[in-house]
C-alpha cells in the first residue's frame, strides 16, 4: 500500500510540472509583445525658418486606394449635379464621397460650394476649414477656398471654374 502511494505522489508531481509547464507557456503567449509600428518613417520635412512645411498634396496616380478612386468618382458625379443645378443630388453625393473617404479634400470643397449655391454660408464654413486642412498647403485649392471663403462672407453665387488644380482630375 506504501507503494501505492509513493507511485501516485510521483505521478501527481510528474502532472502538477506539466500543468505548470503549460499554464506558463500559455500565458506568456498571451502577453503583450512589442510590436513594429505599422506605419512607415516619416521623412525629414523642408524647413524653412522656423516653420516647417507639410508635403505637398499627392497626385491622384498615387491615391491608389479604392475608397480614393470610389470618393473621386462621387465627386466628379457631384459637379455634374451641380452644373445641372441639382443641388440636393449633389449635396447628396458630395456626403457619401466624404463617407467613403474621410479624407478627400475635395469632396468637402463642393459640399461646401453646394451649400453656398444653396445659400447655407453657416454649414460652408467647418467644411472649408477641413477642405483647407486637408488640400490647403497646395497653392491651386488654397487659392479657390480662400476665394470661397470670401464669396461666403458677403457675394452672392458667382460662377466658378470647373478647371480642377493639377494632380486632381477624374479617375
């Protein structure tokens, strides 16, 4: 019987050190580990004084991404609203290219122009200021937001040009 004991203690050792083998190794797969950050080095920007200046904005061979093409393509469906005087289609798809990507300047630039149209300035306004946030280091959109942006603060709709600063044409 002594035997029988001795024999089942090693065997229960033998089991707890792989139980706890186990646990280990378990939890410290889970552990949180040191990762690669995702994006890339950003590189040394063009200084000039003490002010450092943004990249300029990239041509659209270089916004690749489907949701770019898809908000670009809404957008030039927008314009056509907009020379047609079909504002609410336009206002309309101006929106849905913003949601398909966030990040088009130019989507806000014609919402904002369509609300101008519409005579809404005040909902014009926050959208040139993202419009400028996001394209206005390029001189060409620089130069129509601002022109926007000083029709909005006392003109009444005049025409604008379709002719699209370089780098921003259909897809």
């Amino acid at each position: 019987m002594r035997r029988d004991k001795n024999k089942y203690g090693i065997v229960r050792g033998i089991l707890t050190v792989l139980v706890v083998t186990f646990l280990i190794s378990t939890l410290s797969g889970c552990a949180e580990k040191t990762a690669k950050p995702a994006h890339k080095k950003l590189p040394q920007r063009a200084r000039q004084g003490d002010v450092i200046r943004p990249a300029s904005v990239p041509p659209p061979s270089q916004m690749v991404t489907p949701e770019g093409k898809a908000s670009m393509r809404l957008v030039e469906k927008g314009k056509a609203y907009i020379d047609s005087a079909e504002f609410d289609l336009a206002r309309t798809t101006f929106r849905n290219a913003i949601s398909v990507d966030t990040g088009n300047g130019v989507a806000y630039y014609y919402l904002a122009l369509t609300y101008y149209y519409i005579n809404q300035p005040d909902l014009a306004y926050g959208l040139l200021d993202k419009a400028n946030q996001l394209l206005g280091y390029d001189e060409g959109w620089n130069a129509r937001i601002e022109e926007l942006r000083s029709e909005l603060s006392g003109g009444s709709p005049a025409s604008h040009s379709d002719d699209e600063p370089e780098g921003y044409g259909s897809f």
